[in-house]
C-alpha cells in the first residue's frame, strides 16, 4: 500500500500516523515491512491535478477472503486517518522460496 508523507494541504503527516498503522499490520498479520525510499506520484481527479509523496508499507499474506475484506475495511480506516481521497492497495501473488 503507498501512504501519504504529506497531507493534501501541504502539511507532513505525523511520524505517528505510520506508526499506527505498522502496528495495526504488524499485530494482525505477525510482520509488516516498511520501505524508506520516497515514491513520488502525480494524478488526477475531478480536474484536479494532485502531486504526492509517499512511502511503501507491505505484508506477505495468504490469499484469504478473510485478508481481502479486511483490506478493504483498512482502507477506509485509512483514507479517514490520513484525509485522502483514496489509498492505493494492491494485492499480487508471489512465490516465497
């Protein structure tokens, strides 16, 4: 999932919102990894041209359906906690050797 360093309004998002949302995962799932790099991301809604900064936090899951609703219930949690219009979760499937 990519989060938001920056609120739409230009201000940083408190270190502690991330936090929070690392434990969340880290307590559901038993490990959560957290990727410091900066991704940059432009897009575009209702005319609006939105710019981000944002930071990569993933977990290495079984496909469950039990998984999938809760990501989708995270989700909102999400857009609520950091005021985003959307957050961006993918699902991929991977070979863990």
């Amino acid at each position: 999932m990519l989060l938001p360093l920056v609120f739409n309004n230009g201000a940083p998002v408190p270190e502690s919102l991330l936090v929070d949302t690392l434990k969340e995962l880290r307590q559901r799932f038993g490990a959560v990894s957290w990727e410091t790099q900066l991704v940059r991301g432009v897009w575009e809604s209702s005319g609006r041209i939105y710019h981000d900064n944002l930071t990569r936090m993933f977990v290495d899951i079984d496909d469950r359906p039990e998984h999938r609703e809760f990501f989708e219930s995270f989700k909102e949690k999400l857009k609520a906690r950091f005021g985003q219009l959307d957050v961006w979760i993918t699902s991929h499937s991977i070979d863990v050797i």
